[in-house]
C-alpha cells in the first residue's frame, strides 16, 4: 500500500498503543504459569500476535485477543519439536530460544523479513559448550537439547533480548544458575521490564554486581495486569510536536520502567537552540523519530550515537534513515554507528519507502508535516508491526493522506 501525505500540521490528542515491550514479557510470563491469568489492554500487533502463536504452539491456551491465557505451567512436553513462527519479531525469536529449550528441549523456530539473518551468536556460543544442537538452515533455525542449570556469561553491550530470554527460563530448570555479564549492560530499562514481570509472576531473581543468581525449579504464578501504553509509539507524536504540532499525549506512566521514556527528554534537547548530542544505546528503537525532529531543526546540528544495532533492524535503519530523509532533502550522513544532521527549515516532496520496517514507515509521516509538496510512502502497510493503528491515528489529528 502507498500512502500520498499532503503536509498538514497535527493537533488533538491521541493515546499511544499498548507497550509492545510488556506485552510480549507478560505473555510469556503467562503462558509459563500454571494456571490462567488475565491481562488487559493487549494490542494485537504482528509481533504480539507472533508471541501468542508460539506460546500456543508451546501448549498454551490463549484468547484471540490475548486477554485470557492458560499457561503451560513451566512442564516439559514431548514429542516432536514445536515448529514456532517468529514472524519478524527479533524479541519473540530471542525470548523464546531458551525458553522452547527448558520446555520442550527446543524447536524449529521460522520467520520472514530479515528476522533469521539477526545475529544469534551469544546463544550460539552458550549452547556449543552445552552440546545443545544449533543448526542455520534455509528458512529456519533448529535448536534441540537439554539446558541445564549452571553458570552463564553474557556480554552486556549486545542486544538484552538475550538476557531476558534466559532469565525467563532459568527459574525452570532443576538446578540454581547464574547469569554474569562479562562488560556493562546497555538497554537497562529492558531488563528492568523483564525483572518486574518475573517479581509480579513469583519468580525469584537476586540481582548481584555484575549480574544475577536465579533459584531453579521456580514456578510462574497466574498474573492479572494491564499493558502501559508505549513511549517507543509516543516518540513519534514528541517529535511532531518538536517540529510545530500540537499533540496531547494520554496514557502515558510517568514512572514507567521503559526506557524509551527518554524521548521525552531527548524532544526537550531537539526543541532548544545548540548543537545536541543524543546517545541512544539505552533507546535504539527512538532513532527514526529523533531523526525526523533533528532534520528540521534549522541550521543546528544533532549527533545521534551508540547506534550500531540499528543495522539489524526489520532495515539496517542508520542506512534507511539516512537514504530516506536525504530523499525528502534532509542533510544527514551516517557512521558506522552514529548519524550526524545538519537541520534544514524544510523538506520537499517525493516518493520515499518505508523499506518493510514499521519505524521508517511513522518517521516519513512525521517528516511529512514539513514538506513543501506530497510525500508518497511506498509500503505504508509495514505499520501494522507495531502500531497497527498507525494511519487512522494520523488522520485523526488532521493529517491528510491517501491510500493508493
């Protein structure tokens, strides 16, 4: 689908889809729980509904909408290994590698997009001295052995998907283990997430200098929780309102553990005179809407940094950010794992892509609003990743779009 923007500014108020984030994490602590637990304000995104699907290949009893799931009660099940459709959400595939392994002694785990080609190498290297059976094929990915209690290293600077998912199953296992990280974690407020879903679930985790110690055989208990609204959708409507809209923003947990909550800090910076320097290694998925606000600050420079995993995104998002935005007139230019923006008063029309990544997709649009003609976005669909919402809330705030 193609979606022809006509510049118009925003205004009205809007609330940002559920969290993405603790959603996927109270899922999984659910569909792990013995028992049926209840959650609320669950969003259907293709990621989310890929989080159910698995849960549900895995045992799980779960309502289509995800309100109701009865879990599988951490129990070793039998027979062949669950085939687990990722779609393309590296949080589900990450999470659920260690988590099939605990339950099921592992599974065939597909996907589409550019998900498979994610790297998976800390769990490689994890499993290779465990004799688990690693296996890259076309189209899939086989893992199967046993996981057995004990200790683990971790490096903290790659992605925390990899921490979750193994503190989500070692409390599974028959033995005590430890989780150590071998240099300083990045995306802190992930991890968080991932602690008090485990603490509202019963499980224990005691956290220590440079990692964790977590008790085996622990049990998930059934939870009752609702979903916060997510800051990482919210970053889109900051960096409107940076670039001259008026858009109230509801819904929002002031003492949210998300770390994307520092858009709301980082929009300050962008709407203050100066050159700004943003690090993003605690908030990689903020870029494309930074990006966005810093292009048209007017004659300021803004360097965005820390950004390296962006290049193992749904794109390689330092290149598409930078190949999109150029396209509308932006004067940007990337680094290995920075950007560095040069704002321009405005943008011109064009036809841009979304390049089957949801975030560049809601960057385009906010761009939009400070064209000097119609931008035209090639795969507007992408949205419904994440924000499935995402056009009927634009045009609901006066945008003015056309569905080709």
């Amino acid at each position: 689908m193609k979606i022809r923007i006509t510049p118009a500014p925003l205004r009205g108020r809007i609330t940002p889809p559920p969290s993405k984030s603790q959603a996927h994490r109270l899922i999984l602590a659910a569909a792990l729980a013995e028992g049926e637990s209840r959650l609320q304000n669950v969003a259907l995104s293709q990621d989310i509904a890929a989080t159910l699907g698995c849960m549900r290949a895995l045992g799980a009893q779960a309502a289509s909408d995800g309100s109701v799931v009865r879990g599988i009660g951490g129990r070793r099940t039998a027979g062949e290994l669950p085939r687990l459709d990722c779609g393309e959400s590296g949080s589900t595939l990450r999470f659920l590698i260690p988590v099939a392994l605990a339950v099921a002694g592992g599974g065939r785990f597909v996907g589409r997009g550019r998900l498979l080609e994610r790297p998976q190498d800390p769990y490689e290297a994890l499993f290779a001295q465990r004799g688990i059976r690693f296996v890259r094929r076309s189209g899939e990915i086989v893992i199967e052995g046993t996981l057995q209690s004990g200790e683990f290293a971790l490096a903290g600077n790659i992605s925390s998907q990899f921490v979750t998912g193994l503190l989500y199953a070692l409390p599974l296992l028959e033995g005590d283990s430890t989780l150590t990280l071998t240099t300083p974690l990045e995306s802190r407020g992930y991890v968080d997430m991932t602690l008090e879903a485990l603490r509202n679930s019963g499980i224990t985790v005691t956290e220590g200098p440079n990692g964790w110690f977590i008790p085996g055989n622990q049990r998930y208990q059934p939870i009752c929780a609702a979903v916060e609204s997510d800051y990482s959708q919210a970053g889109f409507f900051c960096a409107a309102n940076v670039l001259g809209a008026q858009v109230e923003i509801g819904g929002l947990n002031p003492d949210s553990l998300q770390g994307d909550r520092i858009i709301l800090d980082f929009c300050a910076q962008l709407a203050q005179p100066g050159e700004a320097v943003l690090d993003v290694r605690e908030c990689p998925d903020l870029v494309p809407p930074l990006a966005a606000a810093a292009a048209l600050r007017g004659g300021e420079i803004t360097r965005i940094v820390g950004a390296a995993r962006l290049r193992m995104k749904e794109s390689d998002r330092l290149e598409t950010v930078t190949a999109q935005l150029s396209a509308l007139g932006a004067d940007i230019a990337e680094g290995p794992d920075f950007l560095t923006i040069r704002g321009v008063d405005s943008l011109h029309g064009g036809r841009v892509s979304a390049c089957n990544d949801h975030r560049i997709a809601m960057m385009l649009a906010v761009a939009a609003m400070r064209a000097d003609g119609a931008v035209v976005i090639d795969g507007a669909e992408c949205v419904a990743k994440s924000y499935p919402d995402f056009w009927a809330d634009y045009e609901a705030l006066g945008g003015k779009i056309e569905r080709i």
